[in-house]
C-alpha cells in the first residue's frame, strides 16, 4: 500500500508543518489550497493511500470535495480524515468519513490514523499541533 497522504487545508501553514511532520515520519505529502485543487491533483497522481481534509475552505469546500470525489470511481473509495475546528457541528459517520479529528490534535493520534491506512508502523510523537 501506499504512503502518499493528500492533506487539503486552505491554511497555508498548517499544510506547511504538518506537511513536514508527516514527512519527517517517513510518509509522502502531497498538498491543496482547497477542493478543487485536490481533485486536479488525484487526477494526476498515483491514488494515495489516506486524505487528510480540512472542512471549511474557500473555492470547494469540504462538503463539496466529498460528493465530487464520490462521484468519480476511481477516487471515491479513498479512506478521509477530516481535520477541524468544528467537530462538536457533525460526526464522521454523518458526512460520510472514515474520521474526524478536532483542531488542535494529538500528534500520536493523527499518526496512529495515517499509519494505520499507510500500513506505517512504529511512528511516534507527542504533543499538539
């Protein structure tokens, strides 16, 4: 299986950091401003194994990417975290997601996620991000 994450999140440094943290775990990183781009770049990469997707963006939004990315079979069966400040709003189960982590979130957390769709093992770290 792959190690390819695609994180979407409209906030440039968070794409930045946690970018660079997953990579320093030994995962490769691909990014997105938004929905959109996403969807441009699944069109021209090897499907990765894990999206990582922020729900409130500009231009396509995370509600948007998920019934555009459900839509396509080739992409629809890709496994997504959402990463957000507005967890308490909507459960994973209700927008149709694997999980929802809230902003902040422990690192360990979002690693145990990311290795378990990678198949990354032995990946360790502690505190916020």
């Amino acid at each position: 299986m792959s190690r390819a994450v695609l994180l979407i999140d409209d906030d440039e440094a968070i794409r930045l950091s946690l970018g660079e943290f997953l990579e320093e775990q030994g995962f490769l990183v691909l990014t997105a401003c938004h929905g959109a781009e996403a969807l441009e770049i699944l069109k021209k990469v090897e499907r990765p194994a894990l999206i990582l997707l922020d729900f409130m963006m500009p231009v396509m939004n995370g509600n948007e990417f998920l019934a555009a990315m459900r839509a396509d079979p080739a992409i629809r069966g890709i496994p997504v975290v959402i990463l957000s400040a507005w967890v308490r709003e909507w459960t994973g189960h209700a927008v149709g997601v694997d999980h929802v982590l809230g902003k902040p979130f422990k690192t360990d957390r979002l690693l145990e996620l990311v290795g378990r769709y990678c198949e990354k093992t032995n990946v360790r770290a502690e505190g916020k991000m």
